[in-house]
C-alpha cells in the first residue's frame, strides 16, 4: 500500500512544474545581446583573429549559449517528464536505516 497521498503527490508534481518553468524562463529568446559591459559584450568587441585572418564575432559567444540552452532544454524536459509521472504508486516515501560502519 502506498504511504504518499494524492496531496503529497500533487505537491510534488506542482514543484516540479514550477521548476521547469522557472528554468525555462532563465532562456530568452532568439535574438540575444550581451548585457551592457558584459564579459560577453567584452568578447564580441575583441579583434583577435583566427588562423585564417577573419575576426571570431560572436561564434564562442554564441555557440557556449547555444550549448547551455540545450543542456537547460534538456534539464527542463526531464524536469517535465518526472512531473508527468508522478503518482500515488511511484512516489512512496521509504526509510531504510544502514548502520554506521
């Protein structure tokens, strides 16, 4: 017999609900700018030069936020995922006692 409640189990549902949704709300959108004397708006106004001669732009800047959105994305949907699973049979609280070694 389970020994969480459907309160428990709503609880439990709704904090990682919320969660998702505030760690989808760290991303903005699409059209991306460094905020004002930024490390990265320090990045995008360095003239170093590749091998080939040509600036680097924004690409390190923008490939390492593509990279932490994915992972966010990533979290967010597991995050939503567990969310949807929860119920009265697979949230059980259990206490298992290991003695001191």
């Amino acid at each position: 017999m389970p020994d969480s409640t459907i309160g428990d189990v709503a609880e439990i549902e709704s904090f990682l609900s919320r969660t998702c949704d505030d760690v989808l709300s760290w991303l903005p959108g699409t059209g991306w700018q460094p905020a004002w004397q930024s490390e990265a708006a320090r990045e995008l106004s360095e003239s170093e030069a590749r091998a080939d001669g040509t600036t680097w732009r924004d690409v390190p800047v923008r490939t390492s936020y593509a990279a932490a959105a994915i992972f966010l994305l990533t979290a967010a949907d597991c995050l939503r995922a567990m969310a949807d699973s929860v119920n009265v049979l697979t949230a059980t609280y259990t206490w298992a006692y290991w003695p001191a070694q």
